[in-house]
C-alpha cells in the first residue's frame, strides 16, 4: 500500500470518481448517434414516478454494530471508505461492478461510486442515487444512466433499506480541515483494523457462507451430471456450467474457477481452462459460489474422469484425505491458526517418506530449516474465508497467520500432492498427477464444523457419488 499523498480523501481514485462525475456531462461514445435538441427535450418529459421496492436488509443492524466497532478503534478521527467505481475491460465496456469488501461489510451497500464516512461515531453513507428524468444522464449515460444501465435506487430508498443517512455523493466534502482523516485505500492502519474486525464471523454472516457452500454443491453436482458434455468440451464445460449455477443461485464466482484435468492440476492457479478431459486421469476442481451477499464459498475435489479411481490414483487420493482430515481435526478455539497445516504436512511428509521421495527422513524434511517435502506440497493448508476468498488479508501478521483460532472464525482446510510432469526425482507413473481436497471449516465451540460437508470427500464416496449422477 503506498504512502499517503497530500491529497483530501476526496481526491481519492474511488471517492474522486464518483464526486466528479456526478452532474458532470453524461458518459457516451464517439459512436453514439447524435442527440438534437428536440430529442433531448422529448425524453425529458412524460415520465411517471416509480419506487422501487428495497425491504430493510437483513445486514443492516449487523453492520450498524460492525460500525460503531469500528469508530470505537479510532475515537474522535474521521474514518472513510469507499465503494469504488467502474473498471474498464475493453474499449467502452467495464467489468462488472463489485464493491470494496470493507465498504459492504460495514455498509451492506453494494451500489458503485459511493463512499461511507464514520466521523466521531457518526456515519453518513454518500451514494450516488439514481438520475432525475429531466436530466441527458438519464437517457444518455452509458454507465448511470437508467436507460442504459438499470435503475438505481434513490438516497431515500438507500437510507430506509441499510438503516443509514445518505447524501449525495456530490456532496462529499473535502475535508480539508485539521481533523484526523484515515482514508481505507492509503491508511495501513484502518485497513488492518478494518480486517481484524472481519476475522470473527457473526451469526448472520455464518448462514451466508453456509448458503454459499450449498449452492457451491449443486454446481458441482450440475458438472458431474454433464460429464458427457465434460468429455467433449473439456475443462471449458465445467467453468461454464459452474457459473451458471452461480449467477442463477448467487451474485457471481468468488474467483475465477479452476478446472484442470490431467497435468493442469499440477499448476496451482490453472485458470485458462482450454484443456480436454481425458479418460483415465483426473481433474481437480476448485470453484465457490459468491453469495448476493458478496460471501464467498472455496472448495475443491479433485475426481476421476472415469468414474472409479486407478489403485495408484486410490493410494495417493486417500493419503491427501487423510492429511486433509488430521488438518481438520485440529481446528479448535485456542489452536494455532498454523495448526491445520502443520497437521496436514506431517501426514504428507510421512507419506512421501514411505513412497520413498524424500531424501531424508520425514521428521528431519518438517524440519522448518528444511522443507524438503514441500516440493509435492508447495502450498499452505488454509486461509481465511469469507467476503474476500483469501480473507482478511491486511491483519497484522502476529493476528493472522500467526495467531490463533477463535470461535467464529472460517477457514479453508485445503492440502495437496502435486507431481509435476518433468520431475525427474519421481518415479514416470506419478508424473503429471495434482490432488487436492479443501473445505470450508468453521472454529465452534468445542471444534468445527464442515460447512461444505454435503459434497463427499473420501474415495469411496467420491466413486459413489459420481456414479449415482454422471448422465442424471
């Protein structure tokens, strides 16, 4: 994160954008037709007025007890964070809109250009609402614009939906006074604030990541039932029928999928998806629905093409399980959050140890001086989940990763084997294989709890499972 400029926070990127473009000239393109003067004045009347219909939201309390936390961390200064606005992903299009993670946590707003200030406890969300009807940004504005874009809500409908006052974005001050102002997108300080206070889920947030796992189920489930159309298409099929399910059920893909059959599993973060799913080898599949909410699921199996694993495949399957399971074992209030890995490491190591790869012993290889086994491991075991599929990152690192465990906290539990396809220290049968199997585990009171359960785990369930829907 850079340095702090003498800029005001309003001349932030995110807040500077959406103050300066509102009532500005409307967004269009060089090839847009041409708006006479009778036209315009045309579509600048006869237009009836309609509400939409925005039922008080769910988080709203939640997130009015997230913000007096905050303002509790950082008495009498101003604090401001922004939504952020539109991204460009070719010539005149932009990405779809998703909000700052802090912005919605301590919001629930997901509208674009919008920025929440918290000054000495009180807070005032600054949104920009939906255009008047007499104005060219209504039907000219290719990004706000409800012709073009959609109809945004209005300050009123905002404030009664979230429980919080709302002005208009044009109205953000410059604050340029001599009060203490941290801006969220260059003060390190609120920003790590900002996700140490996200590392411990509520109850409502819990029942959201639940929500996003079983939705996360039926995606797999939807890929699995078309594995006809898998064996044609290849990995592209499954991206495709995953994010359907996504977009039906949820807001979107918590991250960009990963569906690598054969060696592509050997590539921790294969996203290309343009490979063919062949008979006889595996394909590792780590994919998470995005709830509406903007809670992520992250999970991932990895199955056999055929419907039924090889002995070879069985014996290194099984060993990732078990490592997975003594991961997961020891998730507990109290343990470290290194703990999970730890665990799952020693079961690895011994394992390439009997398979004889290690050049030493296993004890002496999870020796942290050494490491050795971590060339078939190359990962860590888990991370934080939540709003964020890799959670809470800018906590202080003596919080997370290096603390321990608190009821309340999610995680992933995710260890793998992987043996690349020109690893010349293993024997040729293994080369090219990736395995690995993560689920989403929550810190209870006296444990965890699989959020992601209802997706099988073991081999044998994972045979079970394939067979009673491959063509269902």
């Amino acid at each position: 994160m850079s340095e702090p400029t003498a800029e005001t926070p309003a001349e932030t990127a995110a807040g500077a954008t959406a103050a300066d473009t509102a009532g500005a000239e409307p967004k269009t393109e060089s090839h847009d037709p041409a708006v006479p003067a009778a036209y315009a004045a045309f579509m600048r009347e006869g237009w009836g007025n309609r509400d939409l219909d925005l039922p008080r939201h769910p988080v709203a309390d939640w997130a009015a007890a997230r913000r007096a936390r905050l303002a509790e961390a950082f008495p009498g200064e101003r604090l401001v964070l922004p939504a952020g606005t539109f991204k460009v992903r070719s010539n005149d299009t932009d990405y779809r809109f998703r909000p700052d993670t802090a912005h919605t946590y301590f919001t629930g707003n997901q509208t674009s250009d919008a920025v929440l200030v918290i000054d000495d406890g009180e807070a005032v969300l600054y949104a920009r609402p939906r255009s008047e009807r007499d104005t060219d940004e209504f039907f000219r504005d290719r990004q706000y614009g409800e012709l073009w874009a959609g109809r945004r809500p209005s300050a009123q409908e905002i404030s009664d939906s979230l429980g919080i006052e709302v002005r208009h974005v044009k109205d953000l001050p410059s604050f340029d006074d001599d009060r203490k102002t941290r801006d969220l997108t260059r003060d390190e300080d609120l920003a790590r604030v900002a996700d140490e206070l996200r590392l411990v889920k509520d109850e409502w947030e819990v029942g959201e990541l639940q929500e996003a796992c079983d939705i996360t189920t039926l995606g797999f489930e939807d890929s699995v039932r078309e594995w006809d159309r898998v064996r044609e298409f290849g990995e592209r099929w499954i991206e495709g029928t995953f994010f359907r399910r996504a977009r039906a059920m949820g807001n979107d893909i918590g991250y960009d999928s990963i569906c690598a059959g054969g060696s592509h599993a050997t590539t921790l973060h294969w996203i290309d998806n343009t490979g063919a799913i062949e008979p006889g080898k595996l394909v590792l599949l780590d994919m998470g629905v995005e709830g509406h909410n903007l809670y992520t699921a992250d999970v991932t199996r990895t199955l056999p093409v055929d419907g039924r694993f090889t002995p070879l495949q069985r014996e290194l399957y099984d060993l990732v399980q078990q490592a997975q399971q003594a991961g997961i074992d020891a998730v507990r209030p109290g343990a470290a959050f290194l703990a999970a890995h730890n665990a799952a490491m020693a079961v690895l190591a011994h394992g390439l140890e009997g398979m004889g790869l290690l050049p030493v012993s296993a004890d002496e290889a999870l020796d942290p001086e050494s490491k050795v086994y971590a060339r078939w491991t190359l990962h860590g075991t888990s991370h934080m989940l939540g709003m964020d599929v890799h959670d809470c990152g800018r906590s202080s690192v003596d919080i997370y990763p290096k603390g321990d465990l608190a009821e309340g906290m999610v995680l992933t539990v995710e260890p793998g084997l992987y043996f690349q396809e020109d690893d010349l220290l293993v024997p040729e049968e293994l080369r090219g294989i990736g395995i690995r199997i993560e689920d989403d585990i929550l810190v209870t009171a006296d444990g965890n709890r699989n959020l992601s359960a209802s997706l099988p785990r073991t081999s044998a369930d994972v045979e079970e499972w394939m067979g009673s829907r491959i063509g269902g």
